[in-house]
C-alpha cells in the first residue's frame, strides 16, 4: 500500500475526514494513477499512521476518510546531528535521506570558520526526508533546521551530553565509549577544513566533549553518518561499545 505525507499537526479519528495536500495528492493521482476508493497509508511524520480511503478527488487535493489510526513511539533517544554542509550539495542530501531512513530525531546544518558552503534549500532538505521517511516506513521525520552559525549553535544546546568531533590530535575518546547509552546527544561534525581551534575552544567551555571517530580520516557526511548508524546501534542492541573504524 502506498504511503503519502499528510503534513497536517493532527491525523483525525477514524470515521473523520482528511484533505492531502496538493502535492501529495498529484503524486498519487498523476503519478500513481489512484482513483476514488483506493486505500492508501498516510503519515504525519510524528509518530502517526492511519489507513485511508480516497472519498473524492478535486482538483488540487484528496478528500480521505480515516479508516484506522495507530501512534508510535520512538525507541531509541534523541540523536542531534549539528552538520557541517559539504562543498557539494548531493553529499549532504545523500546523508540526510540515510539519516531519515535510520530514524535520526534532530538535523541542524552547522555553519563552520572552515565551510565551504553556507546556503542550502532547507524547502528540498524537507522533500527528501519526506521521500526517505516513506520509502523506508519510519514513523518520525527528523526536524531539520535552518542553517545556524558555530557560535550560536553552541551558546543555545541544552542537552547534558555534548560531544564534537575532531580529528587534530588523535588523543580524545571515541565517542562510542563516552557516550552512556540509552541517553539523548548532541554531536557536532565539522566541515571538509575540519573546526578551527577557536571552535573547539569554544565547544569545550560550552561543555561539549571532543571525541574520536576513529583512525580513519572521514569525509563530513560518512563521519556523520557513521555517528547516526553507531548511535542506532548501540541504543537498539544495548551494547556499550562497537569498534571504530
């Protein structure tokens, strides 16, 4: 059954009706060719599903009757994965559909000293989550901001554990032994020029840890997703540690 994104706050009870947005609603009538009384799943990308039947369809949108509802819950804690935006954007995009297929809470792009890119499409971001969150039927879509600057990032993080990524000196932790599993996080991971000393300075006295992500020297979007693939791990399995790369 096809699943379509209803970006409405509030899915309504069965036996309720439901207006798909235009968007969506093209895709299925265009693209997928439904037609009146053709079920379809559709999901709000916070935690509900419903079944619906297709009532009428209008010019613009789908008149849906709610058939069954079901509200999930998350199993795994918040992860907030504060990324640098690459030089080429495909790079950035591919992590933020991988991030959304592996269930990620929170995405802010992290405009670095060292970036080489500070404008991204936040509108084409969103897209392509919603296409990640329905191709691989997760029930969350992960909030992705608008691009923010290191330093307020930093002075605006409320979680208790904060780590950095950084690569300079081979002698902090992997963070994979610091992180206390079962926990919420925040990770920042820096640009292709990884973060300046100033940032990391500034990081630390903002009581972010830095933290290794192994040996390996990492392009930005495979060492975060290497962070939102370990940090699934080790909260679904409640393993405390996996190795590094």
């Amino acid at each position: 059954m096809h699943t379509f994104f209803a970006d409405n706050e509030i899915i309504p009870m069965p036996g309720q009706t439901l207006l798909l947005n235009e968007e969506e609603s093209k895709h299925a009538t265009k693209a997928m060719r439904l037609k009146d009384g053709d079920c379809i799943m559709i999901s709000s990308g916070k935690g509900i599903k419903a079944k619906a039947r297709i009532l009428n369809i209008f010019s613009r949108e789908l008149l849906l009757e709610i058939e069954s509802r079901e509200e999930f819950v998350r199993n795994i804690p918040q992860l907030h994965l504060a990324v640098a935006p690459t030089k080429n954007p495909d790079r950035f995009e591919w992590f933020i559909e991988k991030a959304t297929e592996l269930g990620i809470e929170s995405i802010t792009p992290l405009i670095c000293e060292n970036s080489e890119r500070s404008k991204l499409r936040h509108d084409r971001l969103i897209r392509i989550a919603i296409a990640a969150m329905k191709q691989s039927e997760r029930s969350f879509m992960p909030v992705i901001s608008e691009a923010v600057p290191f330093n307020d990032f930093i002075h605006s993080s409320v979680l208790q554990n904060r780590y950095i990524a950084w690569c300079e000196t081979g002698k902090e932790d992997l963070w994979q032994t610091a992180y206390p599993v079962g926990q919420p996080a925040i990770m920042l991971i820096g640009p292709e020029g990884d973060f300046s000393p100033k940032e990391i300075n500034l990081a630390k006295e903002n009581n972010f840890l830095p933290v290794s992500l192994g040996q390996a020297r990492l392009r930005t979007e495979t060492a975060a997703m290497y962070v939102a693939a370990s940090f699934t791990f080790l909260n679904e399995t409640g393993s405390p540690y996996i190795p590094s790369l």
